[in-house]
C-alpha cells in the first residue's frame, strides 16, 4: 500500500503504527486487492523495525530514516523516475488526458452504433425488397393467367359463334374444331382471318388431320 504502483494516497501514522488513507481511495483499492479488507485501521507494531532490517539503501542506528520518511522519499524517486522517462522533446500538448480519452471512446462508441444501425437498415431494406420482388412476381403471374383466361374464354366464344355459322359442319365437329382451335394461338389469328367461304373447308381439314 505504501511503496507498491499506483497507491498515491497512503501513509503511514507513526502514533497509531497503522496505514492511513481516505475513504475514496480506500474502496478504489480494495476494489482490485480484495484480500487488504482487513487491514484499514490494523496496527503493524513491528513495520517499521522490519523496514530497517530489509530495507535497502537506507542507514540504521541513530541514521535510521522513520516509516513515513522512507515512504515519502519512495514516492518522490517514484515521481522523478516517471518524469527522468519522458523524452525531452515531447510537446506535452499532444498528451491525450483522460478526459479526451474518454470522449474519443464515447465517440467511438457512437460512431459504431450508427455503423451498425444503417447496416441493420440495409438489411432490412434488402429484405423488404426481395419480399416485394416475389409478391410483385406472383401477382404478374397470376394477373397473366387472369388475362390468358379471359382471352382464352372470348377467343372460344367467338370462335363457337362462327363455327355455328358454318352449315356443313354437325355439333360434333363444331365442338371438335373449337377445342383444337383455341389450344394453338396461331389457329386462332389463322381462323379468324379467313373469309367464310374458306373457313368450312379449313375446319374439316383440321378435323381430319390434313395438316
């Protein structure tokens, strides 16, 4: 708590032979070291004794350095260190702050659910059209098949009623010639076309399978 990285905010009271510190960076420790729960307000009777013994670099006897000399002086060579690692030309003003880490994260984050909401929009988008693609697909086929069977319904009307004009020809054949008539479409423009001279002659020869 007193030497270790990162435990700006500890000292030591040399009355009460314990480790002082405030609340807020008290529940920030034990926060990450859960095991030093314990340890607020314990006295350490023998911490400084033990300090002498296997400290380093540090004299005994009548030099002896306190507990909370020793800590001070360990932070300020804390301190000189991290500022002795810094390049002598950085320009501190290109240092990010926490503050502007925290706003280049936070936008970061807004940039990434804005990516992601229009790619979700994309996807919908596909979608909606591949589904209006298949029900404009459907609807065509069956308006087409409407249509043909509307044509197809007058085109044997018309059909029956000009084959009934034609005397030579017995209800039979009539039938006959409607039904083979209307399955080709061709027959059709070909039929109708004739002048109605022809058409008796045509039909039997269709009847009969002259051609």
């Amino acid at each position: 708590m007193l030497t270790g990285p990162n435990t700006s905010g500890f000292g030591w009271d040399t009355m009460r032979k314990c480790v002082t510190v405030e609340n807020d960076v008290w529940d920030a420790y034990v926060q990450i070291h859960k095991g030093a729960i314990a340890c607020r307000n314990k006295s350490f009777p023998h911490c400084e004794d033990l300090c002498i013994v296997y400290a380093k670099d540090h004299a005994t006897g009548k030099d002896a350095q306190a507990l909370a000399d020793v800590v001070e002086e360990l932070e300020a060579e804390k301190n000189d260190d991290k500022l002795d690692d810094i390049p002598e030309d950085v320009d501190y003003t290109q240092i990010p702050t926490l503050g502007s880490y925290k706003e280049e994260q936070n936008a970061r984050k807004k940039k990434r659910k804005i990516q992601s909401g229009e790619d979700n929009m994309v996807e919908a988008m596909k979608e909606v059209t591949i589904i209006l693609a298949a029900q404009l697909k459907d609807a065509s086929d069956s308006l087409s098949k409407a249509v043909i069977g509307v044509v197809a319904a007058e085109s044997r009307s018309k059909i029956n009623d000009e084959l009934l004009k034609l005397l030579g020809l017995t209800t039979k054949e009539c039938h006959k010639a409607t039904k083979l008539i209307a399955c080709q479409h061709e027959l059709i423009d070909v039929f109708l076309s004739m002048l109605d001279v022809e058409k008796e002659e045509w039909v039997k020869g269709l009847i009969n399978g002259d051609f």
